[in-house]
C-alpha cells in the first residue's frame, strides 16, 4: 500500500473486522504505508504471529510497528498520531479536555453500539433481538446529540476534517449497511438521526474510506453463513 512512511509497519487484521478496519482507516487518512496480513480463521487457525503478537486476547487488530506490536484499535490509532505526528492529518484534538472528550465518546460507541448490535446478531429470542434493535437506536441517538454538539455545524466529528471519533464510528460503517440489508434495520435513519444519515454518506465517500472499506455482500454473505452454522449447532444440540 502506497504512503509516506519509511517506517516498518504491519497490520494483522480480518477482512470483516470493524475494529481491523478502524486502523487502515487511520493509516489511509495519515497516508501511512504498511504490510497488512490476512487472519484467515480466527477461530480455529491463528496465525503464529497474533499468537506471539497479542498473547493476551489473541485479537486482532495488531499493528506491528519496527518489529514492536501494538493492540486494541483506539490504542493502536492513538499510537499512530503519536508516533507519526508529522506525517497527515492530526486525529486526535491538540485541547487535552476536547482529547479526553473523543476518547469518551469513542469508548461509548465501543460499549454502547457494539454490544447492542451482538444483541441482534445473536439473540437467541425475538425478545432480546427486539432489545438489541431498541438499544441501537438509543445509541444513534446519543451519537446524533454528540455529532451535533462537537460539530458544530460542521462536516465530521472532528469539525472539517476526520478525527478520532469518525475513525471510531468510521469501523463500524461497512457493517452499518450490511445490517440494513440483514435485518432491514437502518441504524442511522435520516428522519430520525438527520446528521448522522449524513455523516454516513459524507465518510463513506471520501477516497481514503473507500480504499479500505470492505464489500458489503462479503460482509453479508459471512453473517449469513456464520447465522446458519449456528442454527445447525443448536438444532445438533438439542438433537442430543
């Protein structure tokens, strides 16, 4: 991948990881060239190096930077800001109240959104679906209140050009219109969430999103897939 760096960089990532997507976000708005390696099965065959690289959770994203591994996406995305501040855009606020400020909303939309969306992916009753969908909504909202405030009018949550909280929520994009396609549910609805309707289409087409985001049909054929296989563990289940 083209950049400015002449720094060794490696990302180990999975095409449909959110949390992967937010670090080639933030290397393609920095500009920043790097080696990304391809976890194939991350539930059954992980690659000797994540093992070595992320020995705590085994996750992925992991940003290898001069042989040196840095994990979890936010902290990886704050160590590139640092570590390459002379090189792109600033992500990051320069205030330290509006940088703690980002940091909150980004780890609201990390606890808030994710999770409410696993509730619709893997409820087990239309119950706690029904829950998950209501929860999504609530956080839109919030996020809509946020983008309002933080704004100010102006085009992204860091004011006229991308910042830390666009790349928090910008992971989560790709996923966004999957699930509309899924389940029908429009997470960010122009009625309802105006701003963030137009957020969404503001990010998703500036040419340094596009160049990373995945295929939305691979994102949607891997649920489905991923759906039926657990069905046909449940039905073996209780066959037994």
């Amino acid at each position: 991948m083209a950049g400015r760096s002449n720094n060794s960089l490696k990302l180990l990532g999975m095409f449909a990881s959110p949390f992967a997507l937010r670090v080639k976000l933030a290397l393609s708005f920095k500009g920043l060239s790097y080696e990304y390696l391809e976890e194939k099965d991350l539930h059954r065959n992980k690659s000797e190096l994540l093992l070595k690289s992320n020995p705590v959770h085994k996750k992925v994203p992991v940003l290898i930077h001069d042989g040196k591994p840095v994990c979890e996406s936010m902290i990886i995305v704050q160590y590139l800001d640092e570590a390459f501040a002379g090189v792109g855009p600033s992500l990051l606020p320069s205030d330290p109240h509006e940088r703690a400020i980002a940091r909150f909303r980004a780890a609201y939309i990390d606890e808030k959104l994710f999770s409410s969306w696993m509730m619709v992916f893997r409820g087990k009753t239309d119950e706690e679906k029904a829950e998950g969908t209501r929860q999504s909504f609530a956080v839109a909202a919030t996020l809509e209140g946020a983008l309002r405030e933080c704004s100010q009018g102006k085009p992204f949550f860091g004011g006229d050009s991308v910042g830390y909280v666009d790349v928090a929520l910008g992971g989560f994009v790709a996923w966004v219109h999957a699930i509309e396609k899924l389940y029908g549910l429009k997470v960010f609805d122009a009625a309802q969430t105006p701003l963030l309707a137009a957020w969404l289409e503001r990010f998703g087409a500036l040419d340094a999103a596009k160049a990373v985001m995945p295929d939305i049909e691979k994102l949607v054929e891997l649920a489905r897939m991923t759906r039926q296989a657990q069905a046909a563990a449940a039905a073996a289940a209780q066959g037994n």
